[in-house]
C-alpha cells in the first residue's frame, strides 16, 4: 500500500503525524458512498478524500489527522491481499467466501466430527491435547484442574433470606384477596360512584402488583473466575484465544451529548484490559456532525499516550474525567516516584486536550452560510443532516496505530449512516442495526458491547467478566447476551428523583435472572451475534418432567421448530478455534428454498439468495454471517471490505430484509431495548445479569426535575407503543420458549404506564372524600379493621425483606415510591396519551435526546434548575386540591363537633399519603429557597382560586340545621 499524504491549509504536502510527530503510514481519508473504493484506491487522488476541520466561514482552524490504515480493518491473521480482478472474479469477494464455508460444511459432515478435529488441531497448533467440551487446546497436565472447572456459578440467596420473603408474599396475596372481597361486598350507598372508582383502581394495583412481584420468586446472584478464563483462553506467553469484541457508541447531537463525554467513553474504551487486537470501537455519529468528527480525530491522538499510561499503572477508571477527578490522595500510599511524574503530565496534556476539544465546539456554534467546508475545498458531506452519503473513516488500527511505547492500539472506526429524504430511518435502532453490518463486514467480532456515549468503562476487566458467561463451554452456547447494571455518576447525595434506579436494577434484575434473565436495558449489554441474527438457541437436553412449580418457573419443554433443532445439531461444540467452518448446516440454509434438490451449484445458489433475502444484499455480510468464531475471510482484500463497509450502511439497504422485525435491534418502538430482548427470549434464549462489586459502567443521569420527567416519558411512550403493537407480550410469542414468569415481567414493562390513570383517580379520591365530606370506606366492623391492618403490615413487610435480600437501602427504596407517584401521575399518563394518539390517529411525537451535562459547574446546579413543562401540571394539581382538602375537612370537623373527627382521620391518613409521595416533586417546585419560578406561583394561584370557589359552594364553617324533611311531611309538618 502507498502512504497517503494530508493536503493542509497552506497547500503543503505532508505526511500525516501521529503524537510524537512520527511519519504514520497506509493512511486512508474519510470514505463517503459517493466515492468508488475499488482495487485500484491507492491511485485515487489524495487531495479529493482529504477532510479538514471546520472554522468559522469556511477556512482555518485547526487540522484534522485522521489515521485510518487500509491493513487494519481485519485481523492481521485472517487477512491476504488478493488483486480483486484476478483472484475474485465478477462476482466479488462474497462467493469466494461463501464457497470456503459450504467447503468447510462438507468437511465437517464428511468427518463428522465439531468444528475442528482433533489431528487439524494438533497439527496447526503443536503438541497437546485437546479440551473435548471446547476444542481448545489445553496442555496436558491442565486436564484436570482449574482448566476444567466452570468460568462462573450461581450464588443462590440463602434460605434464612429468601423463604421468609416467599412466605410474605403469599400471605398477603391471600389477604388481598380478602380486602377485595370485602371491598366488593360493601359498597358505600351515599358514595357509590366515589366507591366504584376505588375498587376499579385496588383491583388494577391488585394485578400490577402480581405481575411485578412474582417474577422476582427466584433471586440469584452470580461469581465469575477470571483466574479461569484466563487459565484457558488466555495463557501468558501464548497467543490469546479470547474471542473478539466489536463496541458500539452511538450518539446523535453534539451539542446535547458533549464530545468531551464521548471523547471520555472512547478513551475508556481504548484502554480496556484485553488484548488490543480483539477490541474494536466503532462510533456512530448519527447526526453526521463535523464536531464528532473532529472530536474523534483528537481523541484518537491524545489516546496514544493515554492508553500506555492507564496500561502502564492500571489505574482505574480509565476515562480520564473521571479519573483526574476522584477525591483520592493518590499520594497516600507508597507510589513509584515515576508514577507521580507521569501522571502530573498526563494531567497537564489531558487539560490542554479539553482546551481542544471546547475550542472545537466553541466553532460549531455558529455553521457559516456555506456549510462546513473540508481541506480540500469541497463541502462536508454532512451539512445537510437529512440528506448525505454514508461515511466511514478508520481512526486506529492493528498495523500502524501505535501508541507512544510502540505498541498496538484497538481500532477506532467513525460511521455515520447515509440518510435520504423519503426514507424510514428508525432512529437509535437503525443507527445500531447500521453498526452491526459494518462491523460484521470490517472486523466481525463474534460478541458485541453496546454503550452510549455517556456510560464510559468504569471497570477495565469488564469484557473479560462478560466473557466468563459467553465464552463458558457449557453455558455460552444459550446466551444472547449478559447485561450489567447501570450505575451514574454526578448525582446529588439524596437522589431526590430516584435517579440511580437502585430498586430495578438490584432487586427486578436480579430476581429476572433466576428465570430466564434480565431485560435488555439499552446500554451495558454483551450480545452474542448470532443471537441479534434473528436465529434460536439449541435445544437443551431432555430431563425428567418438571414439577408443578418448575413448569410455571421454567416454561413449555415442548418441540422446538425444525430450524432449532437442525441447528442444535451444528452449533458449536468448539469455540475460538477454526473461523471458516460454518455455524449452521447446509440443510438449515437450504431450509423453504426451492430447488435445493437440483445440482451443488445450482443449490448454493439458491441457498445464497435465501439468505441475501433474509439479511440484505450483500454477499460479504451474508458470509460474515456464518463465521462460527467472528473473523473475516482469508480472501477479504482490505479495499473490498470499506467498499462493502459504505454498502451496508445505505439507507435502502434493509428495503424487503428482515432486519428491524426478526434481526438486529426491533423497530416499532422508542424504546427498541425492550422489544430487542424481548424477541430473544421468546426464541428462548436466556440472559445472564453480571453485578461485579466495581461496577462495569458508569454513565450521566438528567438530575433536573423537568429532564427526568420528560426521560421518564420516553421510556413510558416506548412501552405504550408496544403495548398496542404485534409484539405486546400479552398475545405474542407463544409458539416459542418464554417462560411464564419471564412472560409476567415483560407483560408489566409494557403495561405500567396504563397505571397512571387509575393512579391519579387514587390520588384524587382523598381531596374529593374530604371537599363533600363522603368517604370510599363504610364504617367497618372489628374483624375488618384486622384484615385493612394486615394488608398494610404485609406491605410493609414485603419491603423490609425484599430490601434485606438485595442489599438496597431504605432511603433508595422510599425514593423509588415517591418517585412511582410522581412519574405515574406526570409522564406516564402523558404518554398513554401519546401512544393512542399515535395508534388511533397516526400521530406520532417525536422525543428529544435527553441533554448529558457534565459536572463542571458544581453543586449541582442542575438540580435546582427550572424547565417549565406540561408534565408539571398534574402533579401540581394534585398537591393543590389535597392541601385544600385538608384544610377543608379539618374545617368541617371543627365545625361539627367531636363526632365529625373519627371519619375524619380516615380521610386525612389517604390525603398525607399523596402529599408525602409529592413531596420531592415540591421541592422540585420550589428549587433553591426563595427563588420559586413564577409560572409555579401563577398556576399555584389559579388552581387555588378554584378550589377555593368550590370550597365557599361547600360553605363548611356556616351551621347546618337539620328539619323534618318536607317532601315527607307536606304543609302539615
């Protein structure tokens, strides 16, 4: 390959620098799909690729290095330069590839034996045996010690914890029932309607309440070993058998999401404990914004003496925002003096990075007239956001992206899809699905980790506790993918909107993950490729038949479909070995296509188009697709490969494929995570959730009450829409392998925010009870006073023991209740709303990406920031017409005498009970003291003008005088 030179500012041509100002070779501009990349790209004009950075009116500012190289898009390994038009004929790379798997195929069927047989083993990799569950090679005094043992194991809750929360559960379920059959069987005559209205809305809580609660029955929690892993596949001194990992960041504006943000998760990236030439970052800059761009390029630069030193000390975490500002003494203990030298220079170009970095964006505010413009005169492909080619521009690579010690770094690859008016995009969704081919197509690892652009790797050793499950010989081969729990930095002491989500995340997750796993949660998640491709699991081998409560817990053990079981049969019974033996038998591809009986040839064929129907037109993606261990093909000519690359990334590309509704992330929702993982498990795929004791990520949280608020009504719009979708749980799915109490839980993840109506009925009941002095309850005999008295213990109960299992505090379990108020009366009733509106009338609202702010101001300033939005104003109500409530009803009781105030308390307890959930929500009001907003006053006033009209109709303070009725008595009375 030529060396690529950079046309700058001046018109002088230079070589382009890496950090130490060396001479970088095999460099490769940004690629557009306006561009021809063939066999002949090291002839293309330097000067037409090259891009520069945008400044103010088109010219100056400072110069982009992109340090892309053609020979890193694959593993070195796995790679031979081929001349296309020799060697791969008028059909291009993807037949050969094709041909080599369905030879590989013939080969293992001829010797019916896994993936690789053990004299190919011996041969290619030397003396040794090999491991009969794995195919790996293991030494022989290996056999039968940690090598052997599992990579993990479930830790089940003890007994002394778990029972006695089993048994709470139980008995209240049974008192429930109770109260409601009392509940039904008394109305109140003088309150009826006010009576039926509280019934309707106990029994809704009633089943919302099994439907979150029994899925949690089975709590584990999980150990990895990664002495083990490493034992295995990881051996110093010998190369590494780890599977590669291909990452994904997605991000959209750059002027909501911080490139300093991103530029802190990419780094923590590149610096990840495994092996370099494993780990691929790709970006994905939805926005095709020339700041990301920009911003990517100074990071890859700055990362070369980033990564060394993060390697170097193993300093944790390794984002260096987060690093350089932990409140540590990291003087304290005794350190290298080398150490202290390094890190205060690190500090230093860190800090002229950010200078950077804030200049860069400092320009992009203001987009001169004519667009950005690159180095060499022509416009940013990017300028118009809804209408611009695919773009593609390899940052880092294996051959030639070293850092500043010489040694290899990950790759770095920025993307940003094409985008043509007239087309369907799907938002996060496509931009990911876009992420998947061109990852497939370039790098192919077989294991995919999602993160957005603000959750950085807080724990180096994530991948490799991710791979204690999907790498484990026994346990892998049925997991999609293994979720980790998000953890946020940047939050106030008090979480006083329940941002940290403690109570899902360590008691729903974990008690999911006992079943048949957690949901996916939209970032931190492992995939398993093969799992995203839209084909099942094998089928487990036949026990004996369940029990009762093993059939309820675990699910239908009936036939699976011909294609599982087909596939069971060639799955992997190796791993990480061989890359060109097939994952899926030919009879699985020839599955449906006609004409497979006819000759090789002319089956092959037609094998080939079944596929390229189901998975796009391309024949380099479709053979990615069925590479066993990742990899690309040994006949994969670099250039190909991008051409290829800007291909599968054109906004017609998923035009009559099945991506979107069986593979890749699931379009139809906002809230694609959801519906992703629901479609694995429903294949029956199961999930694993990893909690390791330093948490894998961290991310930023919206701590403002308006952008949590306008967060929370996303997820809850999301959830609506599947709720009147195809895929709603309720009715989809059952032909599969969902288990039922897996079922129960995606069922309540869809149907929650429906319970904001019969919640804010609640929640009015205790203001109308007290403002016409009526009450949903009759005067209840002793024994029922028992059973109102148990339920709540129970309830109370519940939570003490559920806390006491999980480990989450009090304080975190209050805040999730006041917050299920708050956000139930607010965001999901809007967007049940939102969602029949888009269902019956086609209109659908558009979200906006919820702002990533970072700490720099302090104090939390955020906190106490003010966003007028519609979302306040029932939750406002709310709080006005109960506080009014009170004062009226303990105006009447004063009025009327001693007799009044029995009734009274009953009434009082149920309006407490909303303004105390609210209360955060008031203080959200109220910001810093003496600063309430004046919208707040203004609305505050008018709602208690209203009330107070209604409370001088009731006129409580004027005496009562009861008299003969007259209807009865006549004139004679």
């Amino acid at each position: 390959m030529l060396s690529w030179h950079m046309t700058y500012g001046r018109g002088e041509n230079v070589a382009p620098a890496n950090y130490d100002g060396e001479v970088c070779q095999n460099h490769i501009p940004l690629l557009t799909s306006r561009q021809e990349v063939s066999g002949e790209l090291s002839a293309a004009s330097p000067e037409r690729l090259s891009v520069a950075s945008p400044g103010v009116g088109g010219g100056g500012g400072k110069h982009v290095r992109p340090l892309s190289y053609a020979s890193d898009v694959t593993q070195s390994s796995n790679i031979r330069v081929v001349d296309p038009a020799k060697e791969l004929g008028s059909h291009g790379i993807g037949n050969v590839a094709w041909k080599e798997r369905v030879d590989g195929w013939k080969m293992k069927q001829d010797k019916n034996v896994g993936p690789m047989s053990t004299g190919q083993a011996t041969s290619e990799r030397g003396a040794g045996d090999i491991d009969a569950s794995t195919d790996v090679l293991v030494d022989d005094s290996l056999l039968n010690d940690e090598a052997r043992q599992p990579l993990s194991r479930k830790v089940s809750i003890p007994s002394s914890r778990i029972n006695p929360y089993r048994m709470v559960i139980i008995l209240r379920l049974i008192i429930l029932c109770i109260f409601l059959h009392y509940r039904i069987t008394n109305p109140v005559p003088n309150a009826y309607v006010l009576w039926l209205i509280s019934v309707i809305c106990e029994i809704w809580f009633a089943i919302s309440w099994i439907l979150d609660q029994f899925p949690k029955w089975f709590p584990v929690n999980r150990e990895t070993y990664l002495d083990r892993l490493a034992l295995r596949y990881d051996r110093e001194g010998e190369p590494s058998q780890l599977a590669a990992v291909d990452i994904f960041v997605s991000t959209v504006d750059p002027l909501k999401e911080p490139p300093l943000v991103t530029a802190n998760t990419v780094l923590s990236i590149l610096a990840v404990d495994y092996p370099v030439d494993k780990v691929s970052c790709y970006v994905s800059d939805d926005g095709a914004a020339m700041l990301t761009f920009e911003a990517l390029s100074e990071t890859a630069e700055f990362a070369r003496k980033w990564v060394p030193f993060c390697k170097k000390y193993n300093i944790e975490p390794r984002a260096p925002e987060w690093y350089f500002t932990q409140k540590i003494d990291y003087l304290k203990d005794k350190v290298q003096p080398s150490f202290v030298k390094y890190r205060r220079a690190m500090k230093r170009e860190y800090e002229e990075f950010k200078v950077r970095i804030n200049g860069l964006v400092a320009k992009a505010q203001k987009v001169p007239e004519e667009g950005w413009i690159m180095q060499d005169g022509t416009p940013w492909p990017g300028n118009n956001t809804r209408d611009h080619p695919g773009m593609i521009q390899v940052f880092l690579g294996q051959s030639g992206g070293l850092d500043a010690e010489n040694k290899e770094l990950p790759r770095l690859v920025y993307v940003s899809r094409e985008k043509r008016p007239g087309f369907q995009h799907h938002k996060k969704a496509g931009a990911m699905n876009a992420l998947v081919r061109v990852s497939a197509v370039l790098t192919n690892g077989p294991f995919m980790l999602n993160l957005d652009c603000d959750h950085y790797i807080n724990n180096s050793k994530a991948l490799r506790e991710a791979m204690c499950f999907l790498m484990d010989p026994n346990l892998g081969k049925y997991v999609c993918y293994v979720q980790f729990p998000q953890r946020f930095d940047g939050i106030d002491k008090n979480d006083r909107y329940a941002n940290r989500n403690t109570v899902f995340f360590d008691i729903n997750l974990r008690g999911l993950d006992g079943i048949q796993g957690p949901v996916y949660v939209g970032t931190g998640c492992v995939f398993n490729r093969t799992a995203l491709y839209g084909y099942e699991p094998p089928l487990k081998p036949k026990h004996k038949k369940p029990g009762v409560l093993s059939s309820l817990c675990g699910g239908s053990r009936r036939k699976s479909s011909k294609s599982s079981k087909k596939s069971s049969d060639s799955k992997r019974s190796g791993k990480y070995v061989d890359a060109t033996v097939p994952i899926f038998s030919l009879e699985d591809i020839e599955e449906g296509v006609e004409g497979a009986g006819f000759d090789d040839e002319k089956s092959l064929l037609m094998s080939q188009m079944s596929l390229e129907k189901r998975f796009g037109q391309s024949d380099v993606f479709v053979a990615s697709t069925l590479m066993e261990n990742g990899g690309v093909p040994q006949s994969a000519a670099p250039e190909t490969l991008l051409k290829e690359a800007i291909h599968v990334i054109s906004c017609g590309y998923e035009d009559k494929t099945e991506w979107g509704s069986e593979i890749g992330w699931i379009y139809g929702s906002v809230t694609e995570d959801i519906l992703t993982g629901f479609k694995m498990h429903a294949r029956g795929w199961r999930s694993i959730y990893c909690m390791p004791k330093h948490p894998a990520f961290k991310g930023s949280a919206p701590i403002n009450l308006s952008d949590r608020l306008n967060q929370v009504l996303r997820w809850a719009l999301g959830s609506v829409e599947i709720l009147f979708s195809r895929h709603c749980p309720i009715w989809y799915g059952y032909s599969g392998r969902l288990k039922w109490l897996e079922r129960f839980a995606y069922v309540n993840t869809t149907i929650y925010p429906v319970t904001a109506i019969p919640l804010l009925m609640y929640c009015t009941l205790p203001a109308v009870c007290l403002l016409t002095n009526k009450f949903i309850i009759p005067q209840i005999s002793n024994i029922a006073s028992i059973w109102f008295i148990s339920l709540f213990l129970s309830i109370f109960a519940t939570g003490i023991l559920e806390m006491r299992w999980s480990g989450v505090g009090i304080d975190e379990w209050w805040r999730n209740e006041q917050f299920w108020v708050i956000g139930g009366v607010s965001s999901h009733l809007f967007a049940v709303f939102q969602g029949i509106l888009k269902v019956l009338a086609g209109i659908d609202t558009n979200f906006t990406v919820t702002s990533k702010a970072s700490d720099e101001e302090g104090d939390f300033t955020e906190l106490y920031m003010f966003k007028w939005t519609t979302l306040l104003i029932p939750p406002t109500t709310l709080l006005i017409i109960n506080l009014v409530g009170v004062v009226a009803g303990i105006s009447y009781a004063i009025n009327s005498g001693y007799q009044s105030w029995g009734p009274l308390f009953g009434k009082l307890f149920f309006a407490f009970w909303v303004i105390v959930h609210l209360y955060p929500f008031l203080k959200g009001l109220m910001g810093r003291q003496n600063r309430t907003p004046t919208i707040v006053v203004v609305w505050s006033i008018l709602l208690a003008s209203i009330f107070s009209l209604l409370w001088v109709r009731i006129d409580p303070f004027t005496t009562r005088v009861t008299g003969p009725d007259v209807e009865k008595c006549g004139i004679n009375c």
